[in-house]
C-alpha cells in the first residue's frame, strides 16, 4: 500500500502515481490520472485497486454474439461480411478496433427486418435493443440502412451500428462461412485503396492505407485476382485518379500537412512506418503482384 502525501496547495492526498503522472503532464491531476488509468487495466490508489473495464472489449463480444445469432438464420447467405471485423478476422493481431459491423446485401430484400430478427432472444447472455434504423442513400439512390444498437452483456453496455449496403459488387464472389458470407482479402485491398482516391488529399484515412499495407503484407492474394478485385472496385466509385499506381505516386496525397497530421496520430497508436516508408512499401507489393 503506497502511503500518500498531503498536497497543501491542493488540499488533498496525492497519490505517487498522481504526482509522477502530475509532474509529466503539467500538474493537472485527474484528467492525467484517467489518461494513466485508460492505458492500463487497473492502478493501485491508497490501498485499493481501481479496473477500468474496455469498451472495446465489450464491443467485440457483441459483434460476436450478432453475428452468431444473424449466422443461424437462412437468410444469412445473402449477406457479406467485410469492414473492420472482417479485417479482425483475417488478421487478429493487428490491433485493428471495429467500431461497427459493414454488410453486404446480396440481394436487397427485407434489410431492417432480418437484423431485427437477429436482435431477438438472450442467447449468450447478451441483450440486443435497436436505437434507430435509418435509411441510406447517394443521389436519390437508396443503398441500404444504418441501424444503431445498444447490446448489454455482464451488466455492461456498448452501443455499435451496422452498415448494410446493397448497391455494392463484389469479386471475387464472398464465400459462405457458418451462415454469413465473407469478403476476400483481395475484394477489401481494392475497396481500401479506391476510398483512398475518392475521398481526396485532404480528406483519406490513414488506417484505409495501413489495412491494405497489412493485408498485402500478410495475406496470400493472388495475383489476377487482385487486379480483377480493384478493376472492379474502381468501375462501382468516382476515384479522382485513374489507377491504384497513380494514386500511390502522388505527393499531393501523401506529402500535405493532412496526411502528415492523420499518419502521425495512426503511429502514436499502433507503432505504423513512417508514411513514407508505407506508401513505398505498398508501391512495391503491389507492382510485385502485377508483375
């Protein structure tokens, strides 16, 4: 038990950990604290031991147990998997956190209905409550819908969406896993570098480039199909570039203060390249697989 001393200026006990942590970020104690307490599970404070439960952890589970119950009806074959939790998926040590679950429907019927369906029962111990279902659509287009919800699992309580679109080809064609179809790697490569050219210079996410870098980096994607796969996803959006090699030489993209400021955030998390380093990289595997 670590003996705590009277701050006089403060009024109250400090805690050494609040002072080392105090001292490093300039004195303010319990913003500090709480940074301290998010990066570690638990912290010993005047003999008692405070836990922080992650949101993450409790989102994963009730990514899972959806996808168990949407998995065990007939209609699950009409829909794929892809986004962040398929990533997971593929990869589960690259530390990627999924904060909704993206389907595609293959054939757009009765959307809202079968994920609603998926919400009932108490399977798992987890407790589903739709928020909202709110339709999408791009210029008069109807995509799909958006549909919030609030699960509750041990007493804890995580809110996620799912994404459904239903104006999306996919190649090579999702296979049919447990119910629930999934994309493959190759599909997600193109999608991830076609978001990169249309969302511009100003506006790409930096983890849409360090996805397709890791897949490409540790998935086994042949070649043809890898070239079909972002033939594909290009001709479905409005890219501002003509190829995947155009956009990966551009400096506008990858040299202005955008992508410098979102990259450098990227690697304060996860420990990424420099941005340099990662868009040679991609360049690289991906004229090694044209070649």
């Amino acid at each position: 038990t670590h003996i705590a001393r009277f701050d006089h200026s403060r009024r109250r006990p400090q805690h050494p950990v609040h002072r080392r942590i105090a001292h490093a970020r300039g004195g303010n104690v319990v913003p500090a604290f709480l940074r301290y307490l998010y990066r570690h599970r638990s912290v010993n404070v005047f003999g008692c031991t405070v836990a922080r439960h992650r949101p993450d952890a409790i989102r994963r589970r009730l990514h899972d147990a959806f996808l168990d119950r949407f998995s065990r009806h007939e209609f699950a074959e009409s829909y794929a998997l892809r986004g962040g939790v398929r990533f997971a998926s593929l990869l589960p040590d690259a530390q990627r956190r999924a904060q909704d679950i993206d389907l595609v429907a293959l054939h757009p019927l009765d959307i809202e209905r079968h994920v609603r369906t998926a919400l009932y029962g108490t399977q798992n111990q987890v407790k589903f409550e739709c928020l909202a279902a709110i339709p999408t659509a791009d210029a008069g287009r109807p995509l799909g819908v958006r549909m919030h919800i609030a699960g509750e699992t041990g007493g804890r309580r995580a809110t996620f969406t799912v994404d459904v679109n239903a104006l999306v080809s996919l190649w090579p064609h999702p296979v049919a896993r447990r119910g629930i179809r999934n994309v493959a790697a190759s599909t997600m490569v193109g999608t991830k570098l076609k978001v990169l050219a249309e969302l511009g210079p100003y506006r790409w996410r930096a983890k849409d480039l360090r996805d397709a870098l890791l897949l490409l980096r540790h998935g086994a994607i042949p070649r043809r199909e890898l070239a079909e796969a972002t033939e594909c996803a290009w001709e479905q959006g409005s890219p501002l570039v003509d190829s995947p090699a155009a956009l990966l030489r551009s400096a506008e993209w990858w040299r202005g203060p955008h992508g410098v400021r979102c990259w450098a955030d990227l690697r304060k998390e996860t420990g990424a390249p420099p941005l340099c380093e990662a868009v040679d990289e991609l360049r690289i595997r991906l004229r090694q697989l044209a070649s």
